[in-house]
C-alpha cells in the first residue's frame, strides 16, 4: 500500500485527496471517490500526508498503513464499525486491531478517523491497489531480462 502522494484534508474542502501538483498557494489534488481534480487553497485548509501519521502504542508507534493493512487483513473475521458507533464498539474494534494501543494518547477521535480513512481508502481500492516491493522488483526484473534477450 502507497500512500506517499495522499494526503487528508482537514478545512472547508475536508476528505482524502491524491496530490496531482503544487501551487504557491494550494494544492491541485484527485478526489479518489469520482477522480476529478480540484484545487485546494492553502488558506482555510490543512494538509496531511498520510504518510507521516503514526498510532501511538504501548513501547513505539506503528504506522498508519500498518494498522489500515490489518484493519484490511481481518476484514473477513471483524466487521468495521461505523464512525457513529459507540465509543465502546470502536475501541473494541481498535483493540483487536492494534492490542498494545496507547490508550491515554490515541483518543476516540483519532480511531473515528482510522476508520474513516479505511472506509475511503478500502471502497477506492487503494489498500490493495499497489502489490509488495518485492514482487514488483521481480516482474521487473523479468521484464528487462526478457527485452534483453
């Protein structure tokens, strides 16, 4: 899963966006539910990489795409609950997802987003759009020795 060149958008335009280009005062960014693009002004507008989110755990903090990648691992066995649940089904939720959570500083908004973010990024097919590194390095590495040939 890449997640390098999204970002969450916290403002007057709120939602997950692909970054198409940069501009002095904004962004022009892809909507990933109808792929249109739109620019973003900086003013009144927040950005996030999702890159650089982490969840605070007991020892560490483990990485946003970490826990989305198990949240979409488990998807089978354990239903997501809706952002509107109640605070005991989310942390539920979160505590079979991530156990040693941190559960002083990871607070309930910060799970409603996670879910959130999942919900979006799941129904987008980003979790599963982008296959491991190593595959990749060796359908590559087949396809130059096959033009070499």
């Amino acid at each position: 899963m890449n997640l390098s060149m999204l970002i969450a958008v916290s403002g007057t335009i709120a939602g997950i966006f692909r970054i198409h280009s940069n501009r002095n005062n904004g962004l022009v960014a892809e909507d990933l539910s109808n792929n249109k693009r739109l620019f973003i002004p900086q003013r009144g507008n927040s950005f996030t990489p999702l890159e650089s989110i982490s969840i605070y755990t007991e020892d560490d903090t483990v990485s946003l795409a970490s826990v989305l990648q198990v949240m979409k691992d488990k998807l089978d066995d354990l239903e997501v609950p809706s952002p509107k649940s109640t605070e005991e089904e989310m942390r539920a939720y979160f505590e079979q997802v991530l156990p040693d959570y941190d559960r002083d500083r990871v607070y309930l908004s910060d799970i409603r987003k996670v879910l959130r973010w999942f919900t979006a990024l799941d129904a987008c097919g980003v979790i599963d759009a982008d296959p491991p590194a190593a595959e990749t390095t060796e359908t590559e590495a087949v396809e130059v020795a096959e033009t070499a040939e």
